[in-house]
C-alpha cells in the first residue's frame, strides 16, 4: 500500500454501500443506510518503509471491493488502483 498503517494491527468493521458519484466503486458508510451491506476486514504491517507498506489482510465478510473501499476510508491505497487510489 501506499503509506504503512497507523498501527500495526488494525480490525475496519463498516458497512459498504455503492457510491452514487461511480457505480463501480463501493464506499463506507453507516449500517442503517437503506442498501449497505455489513463488511468486516483485519489489516496486519508485514514490512514497511517510509514510503509503502507490504500488508496482511484477512477477510471476514466478502463483499466487492472491500479490500480497496476500507483501506480508502483510512486514507491508504493499493499501488497502481486507478480506482480508489
């Protein structure tokens, strides 16, 4: 990813819901939203530098782009996504 995580272990647990500006991309939102669906990640630093981070990531739910939509709601990103980078 872009930028290491905060801590070294982070759990992201926030619904998803389509984006009303790009219907491909998913973003987070509030589990009461009419349409969101429940998403729950866990994020691990496997090694990093000053300028990317090699990361674990561990699934609880399997919703699309759950992976890149929480990451972006922490303000980090895969390399090379177009879409949420």
């Amino acid at each position: 990813i872009d930028l290491p995580l905060k801590e070294d272990k982070i759990i992201i647990d926030k619904a998803l819901i389509r984006s009303s500006a790009n219907a491909i991309k998913k973003i987070v939102t509030n589990s009461f939203v009419k349409g969101s669906k429940e998403a729950k990640s866990a994020f691990v630093n496997l090694a990093k530098s000053e300028e990317v981070s090699l990361i674990g990531a561990k699934l609880f739910t399997g919703r699309t782009h759950q992976i890149r939509a929480h990451l972006a709601s922490i303000n980090r990103h895969i390399l090379g996504d177009e879409l949420y980078g």
